[in-house]
C-alpha cells in the first residue's frame, strides 16, 4: 500500500471514530436534546455497524458506508442551521465537518481500487470479444 492510501485510510478512520465520540458525547452530555441526554445518542448505532471493516480496510464496507455517511452530513446541516442552542451548532459543524472528511478519504482510497477493476472489466471484454 503506497503512502497516500495510508493517509486516506487513517483520515477516515479517525474522523470516523472521532464522529462517533462526538455523537455520543452530544447528545449525552454537552447539549442533549433534553436534560441529561436522549435517545438521540442511538444514532451512533449505524456508524458503528462498519467500524471494523473500515479498521481492516475492507473495501466493500468503505464502499456502501460512503453513501452512509450523507446521512449524518444532512442531519449536521440541518442541526447547524436550525438548532436554537449555540453548543448545539457548534457542534453541528463539527459533525460536518467529520463527515465530509471521512467521504473524502473514503473515496480517496477507494479510487485505485476502482480503476484496477474498470481495467480488469476491460480486458475481459477485449478477450471476450476475440
């Protein structure tokens, strides 16, 4: 594995243990929809689900948690520009933040592996087609 995939690998594993804490930590703690915390907090539950393929750099889960991650993007916008708490917002860009990190990354590193497979479909069609 070349250096920049390492790099994009830990970038999104990090921002995704980091949103995961933050999630927690929110709606537990520093500004929870009700006071001392909610049901909210279960939201981390999804994110939870591919930690550990994308721990093992498993490119199947960095695929489809991809697409999971726009989730916690549009609640992040939405809580950002809506929320009436000021901590709340805050942390709303931070969740952002996060999750536009951790798509990044994903499909950074996701990118080799999509052109050695359009490349192998190629060749598959060129034999096919002797």
């Amino acid at each position: 594995m070349n250096s920049s995939a390492r790099y994009f690998h830990l970038g999104a594993s990090s921002s995704l243990v980091v949103l995961i804490l933050l999630c927690v930590a929110w709606e537990l703690a520093l500004a929870p929809l009700r006071p001392g915390g909610s049901w909210m907090v279960l939201k981390v539950v999804p994110l939870l689900l591919p930690l550990r393929g994308i721990l093992k750099r498993d490119v199947y889960t960095l695929q489809w948690s991809s697409m999971l991650i726009l989730v916690y993007l549009a609640e992040g916008l939405v809580r950002a520009t809506s929320d009436a708490n000021h901590t709340s917002v805050w942390l709303a860009w931070g969740e952002v933040a996060l999750t536009t990190i951790y798509f990044i990354c994903a499909l950074a590193y996701l990118h080799p592996f999509k052109k050695a497979a359009k490349e192998i479909a190629r060749q598959a069609i060129h034999k096919a087609s002797r």
